[in-house]
C-alpha cells in the first residue's frame, strides 16, 4: 500500500494533525481480537470503550468483525449511539466467516454500517484515512488481541514514526497485557533501536477514560523522521 495515498501534509509537535478538520468529530480506529479472552475483564474494557465513545460522540471505525470483542465494541456502540456512530471494514474473505456466525450476513442494525473491501490492505488503508481525515482527538486505540491487532498496531506506530500521519496510538492495557510490549519499548530504547523520543509514539492506558485523554492530548514526536509523503 503507497502510503502517498492516504497523507499528504507533514505533521509536526506545533501542529500535529495538518489534515484534521476541526468541524468534524473525533473518528478512532480500534484493533482488537475477534476471541473474547479467557477472563471477563476483557469484554468489560471493550464496553468501556464503547461508553466513553459514547459519551465523547467518537466514531468509530473498525475491522467488521461480529464475534469477541470487535463485535462487543461495536454492537455496545450501536446500542447506545446508533448505527451511524460504527463503521466496519472487512475483507470479502474474511466475511466468509462472519456469514457462518451472523446467520447470512451482517445486521447493521446491531453492528454499524459495514464496507466490504477486497483484501487486509485495502481494509487498513480505509481504517487509517477516515482517521486521518477525523476530527481532533482521532486516533488509534489497540485493545488486547492476537497476531492480527499486533501487526496492525505496530504498522499505525511505524507509519506515524515515518511522518505518514500525526495522531495519537494508545496501548488499553487491561490486566498488564501489553506490559511485555511497554518493556520492548524500553528495550529497544536501550539497545539504541527507537530513539527515546520515539518510544513516546506509543502511550499507554489504563481505562477508557484515560484512552481518550491521551488521544485528545497526543502530541507528536520530535524524533520522527521528516519526509514528505505527498505525491509530487
């Protein structure tokens, strides 16, 4: 995927969202597992965040799923904001496995609107644009998940190490589950891997609450490189 295509102005810690439009709301991307975790407490976080989306009138785009806590973010939003408030992007092959647990299809009505695209690339590439393109306090707020939520959390922290986009990337880490990553973080720091600015591209939370305040308060690195992406 050219990341040309999705920014094209270069953010800086004076003015860290260049392309962010100030009448529009806030549009937050979550990565997370379509499993629900083997202890309760990871569900309760994703209705959490659900709430708080709710109450700070956050949209939220995500990857469409319906089973674990990508449909329990989702559904819980609808509940309580409506389906305009969801937008699932998933791939048609992925959607094969959705049709099985959804009975057909998926229910807008209890999930959100749903795009269906081609391939992960173009579900990602539409996920990180309507963030971009979001208003202040967008951003990207990773659950706890699998391989799938990992590769995308650390392709949004890359992107914003590389000047593609500006906007905040929280860790929700609920019970210490992202804490191995937070001290590879710091491991890499040491080992001279990621510059110590950078180790701040990251940030972590510990409730839902504090995941909006630190997207609404992120401020970029000084350390990220500084290229242009734009399409000449």
């Amino acid at each position: 995927m050219a990341p040309s295509t999705i920014a094209t102005q270069t953010s800086s810690p004076e003015n860290p969202n260049p392309s962010a439009d100030s009448s529009k709301g806030p549009v937050v991307c979550v990565f997370c597992g379509s499993s629900p975790g083997t202890s309760p407490i990871h569900l309760e976080a994703a209705r959490s965040l659900a709430h708080a989306f709710h109450n700070h009138k956050i949209t939220l785009v995500y990857g469409g799923g319906t089973s674990g806590l990508m449909g329990e973010v989702a559904k819980t939003l609808v509940k309580l904001s409506g389906p305009s408030a969801v937008h699932g992007i998933i791939p048609e092959a992925l959607l094969e496995l959705e049709r099985d647990i959804a009975g057909g299809k998926i229910d807008e009505e209890m999930y959100g609107r749903t795009t269906v695209v081609s391939d992960m690339h173009a579900r990602k590439h539409m996920m990180a644009k309507e963030v971009i393109e979001g208003g202040p306090g967008s951003g990207f707020v990773a659950l706890s998940g699998g391989f799938g939520t990992l590769e995308e959390l650390m392709e949004v922290i890359t992107w914003n190490q590389l000047g593609i986009h500006g906007r905040g990337i929280v860790a929700f880490n609920i019970e210490g589950y992202y804490d191995g990553l937070i001290q590879w973080v710091r491991t890499a720091v040491s080992a001279g891997f990621i510059t110590p600015g950078n180790a701040g591209i990251l940030v972590e939370a510990l409730d839902a609450e504090e995941a909006i305040k630190q997207l609404k308060e992120y401020r970029v690195s000084e350390d990220r490189f500084k290229l242009d992406w734009s399409q000449k």
